[in-house]
C-alpha cells in the first residue's frame, strides 16, 4: 500500500540545504518532502576514465547532505539509473502530488527536464522548476527590443541596473525541516559501486569567502604564483554555495570579482539563447569554416605539458595533478592549442572539460569560443597571445613555471614544437582564408 501523498525534491545543481530556491518551494507546499539524487548514467557514461573528480565531489557532498538530513530524522533517496527510469520506479512506491527542482539552462538538461515533465504530467504530477543557480535567467536580461545581448559590457550594465535587494534574498527554509518525509537512512551507493575510484593527488577547495583575497582580487588575479582567484568555481558549479549570498559579500567587496560573476551568468544566458553551441557550432557560423590541422602528435604534447612553451606546460601539468588551472593560464594555453597549433578548440574543450574540476559548460565553451575568437564578444583572430610576453608579464620570476616543472632549465629545456611567429603568421592566413568565404 502507498504512504500519504508527499512531494518530490530533485537535487541537481544545487546540493544544498540553505538558501535553495526549489526546495524552499517544496518544503512550504503543505506535504512530505521526499530529497532525491540520481546518479544518472546517461551522464555517467560521457566521463572517460573511472577516475573522476566531479564525480568523487558529488559523491562527497551527498555523504554531507545525507548526515544533514539525518539530523531531521530524513534521508536521501539516491538512484542509479535514467531519470525517466528512477521516476517510473518511484510512481509505483508513492503517491507523488509534485516534483520540483531548481533549473538548469544546457540544452540537454532542457531536453531531460522536457522529458521528465511529460512522463509525469501523465501520471498527473506537477513538475515545477524554479531559478536558483543565477541572479537572472532566460529573458530577465535583454536588450529594449527583446532580443539577447551578445557583448558582454552593455549587458553587465544592465545586469546592475536591474539588481534590487530582492533579488539576493535568501531562501529561509531552517525552520522548514520538520517537513521533510521521515523514513529510514538510504545508503549512498559507494564510487566503485557506481564505477569510479578517487582520483590521487586531488583535493577540494575550501567553500569559504576570503575577504582578503576577493578584497585583493583586481591587483593579484592575473598572477598565477600568487593565490589570487577564490577557488569557488566547484562549489557554484554544484551549487554547495549560493549565488545569492556571494554575490552579495563581492558586491560589498570588489566589484571586479562581481564582474567574474556576471561573465558567469553571460555565458549561462547565451546558452540559455543559443543552443545551437551546446551541439559543437561556433557560435559564429562562419568559424566553423576553418581548415584545423588537428596533428595529434601536437595535441598529445600539449595535454602532457610538453610544447617546450614553459608557460603552457606549467598550465597543462598543474591541470593534469589537481584538476585546477589558473584563469590566466587557461586562456595562454587555449590559445597556444588554438592558434600556434591550429588544433580545432573542441579537442580542447572536451579536454578541459575532462579534467576541471568546475567544470561548467557555459563557462568552459565561452572560454573555449572567446580564445578561439568564434564566441560571442571573443577575442579579435588575429590577436594570438605570444606565451613568452604573458611570461615576462605574468610570471616575470618564473616561480609558477618552477613550481609545476621543478627541474626548469631555460638552457636546456625541451625544445618548442613550434616557432612562434610561424604559427602566428600561419594561423592568420588560415583565419583570413576561412572568413573570406
């Protein structure tokens, strides 16, 4: 016999008790919640190697949520399967007025929640969404004729324009949990059971805002030695901490650092617009038209941190130890891929998105397209970064490059796998070929 109706909170993005907008939602709609992870294989079967770090962060953070709930006499019920097939079984089990879940803006999320929705509006089960990953979503910023915006600074404009104290509110659902559906604790599958393994040498970063730092932020962010950059990218990646409150502290703090936060609801807004990248296009149609040489000898030296670029292979061995890159470093390294090898940005991509650990779709094709100069408010073609100048500039001491190549020896270092002004002469008049047509 099914239990008394409850409702259905979808843990996705937003892993989570605090400041979370669907689940504050759920917890005030007059039933038992019942808090659910699916570890959904259609996702789980993209990642190449069973050592994943996305996948070991999640797996750590619902080992937190799971003793949270503990406290409050509840449990997360966790899945290993499709969502249609997790929500099919769960159907049988209960009686389900709702489901609700926080949105999710890539396209094939879109696509799953379509699918979600239509399974259960046969079953006659409200599927409610809510915004809670970004301060503004879909058409909450657009130009005056309603259209997207492309470039990046009249749409930050009006992005500050349109913020009100309203809009940082949290989300006050402590008083709530008395709500949620009371049943005995569920065990979280382990990693191995679900096919993964820890991977060596990683570590988390702190959820933590430092003030200092973020007060620091402008003058040290470009200095890849320096431990400028907050490090938060995993924890707003999957949602541990709330858009809301940071955006709050950096408005207070640095407005630079809100900038980085605004790029990041940018990008989000221009996959929300235009799917079409989410499917491998340039965002720029006619990008799509350039001849890559793709040598896959150049591009395996180039993951393993070994062009003879010092800079480059510092970036790509500090990315293959922690899962970690600096800002400054991934667009020097995009770019080498890019223009000194003529190796098509895609390889790239998929490469970082291997590897990151905040990984983000949005912000890792923005990036990807900007460096390749086919994204939206990109990087002019012809402006190829030279990796010695962002050296001398950035790492004028080479302590970064040391650090992650302990045995540097600008005499006897291995030799570049290709010259500079060449590749640089080569990827213009590949560029230029390409846009002429």
């Amino acid at each position: 016999m099914k239990s008394n109706p409850i409702v259905i909170f979808w843990f996705r993005r937003d892993l989570r008790l605090d400041d979370n907008a669907a689940l504050y939602h759920a917890l005030k709609s007059g039933y038992r919640v019942m808090p659910v992870f699916i570890f959904d294989t259609d996702i789980l079967k993209q990642f190449e190697t069973p050592e994943n770090a996305q996948v070991e962060f999640i797996h750590q953070q619902l080992q937190i949520l799971q003793k949270e709930l503990g406290h409050c006499g509840s449990s997360l019920k966790t899945g290993h399967s499709t969502p249609a097939v997790f929500f099919e079984n769960l159907c049988k089990e209960h009686t389900i007025k709702a489901v609700y879940a926080n949105e999710d803006y890539e396209l094939s999320a879109r696509e799953r929640d379509a699918d979600i929705e239509s399974l259960l509006k046969e079953k006659d089960i409200d599927f409610l969404s809510f915004k809670d990953q970004v301060i503004f979503s879909k058409d909450d910023i657009v130009k005056d004729d309603r259209t997207p915006y492309t470039v990046f600074t009249p749409y930050s404009k009006r992005w500050k324009q349109h913020l009100q104290p309203g809009y940082l509110e949290s989300f006050d659902n402590r008083d709530l949990f008395c709500n949620f559906y009371q049943y005995k604790s569920d065990i979280i599958p382990s990693l191995s059971d679900l096919g993964f393994s820890k991977k060596r040498g990683i570590s988390f970063p702190p959820m933590e805002f430092n003030g200092d730092l973020i007060r620091n932020y402008t003058q040290q962010r470009d200095y890849p030695s320096i431990e400028g950059t907050s490090r938060l990218g995993i924890h707003l990646r999957f949602g541990t901490i709330s858009i809301r409150q940071l955006v709050a502290k950096a408005q207070a703090v640095n407005e630079t650092f809100l900038n980085e936060l605004i790029w990041r609801e940018f990008y989000h807004a221009i996959t929300w617009h235009f799917p079409h990248i989410c499917k491998g296009q340039a965002f720029k149609p006619q990008y799509d038209e350039i001849v890559w040489r793709n040598d896959e000898t150049e591009f395996k030296a180039w993951s393993e941190g070994k062009t003879g670029y010092p800079i480059v292979d510092a970036g790509m061995r500090q990315l293959n130890d922690t899962g970690f890159m600096h800002n400054r470093v991934r667009m020097i390294t995009a770019s080498f891929l890019i223009k000194h090898l003529l190796i098509d940005w895609r390889w790239g991509e998929a490469y970082f998105a291997n590897k990151l650990l905040d990984f983000d779709f949005a912000a890792n094709n923005g990036g990807w397209q900007w460096a390749s100069s086919s994204g939206c408010d990109a990087v002019p073609y012809f402006r190829i970064f030279n990796p010695q100048l962002q050296t001398e500039k950035f790492d004028k001491h080479l302590e970064y490059i040391k650090k992650w190549i302990p045995d540097f020896d600008p005499l006897n270092y291995i030799p570049p796998i290709v010259n500079h002004e060449s590749a640089r002469k080569r990827a213009l008049e590949t560029y230029s070929n390409a846009l002429k047509k």
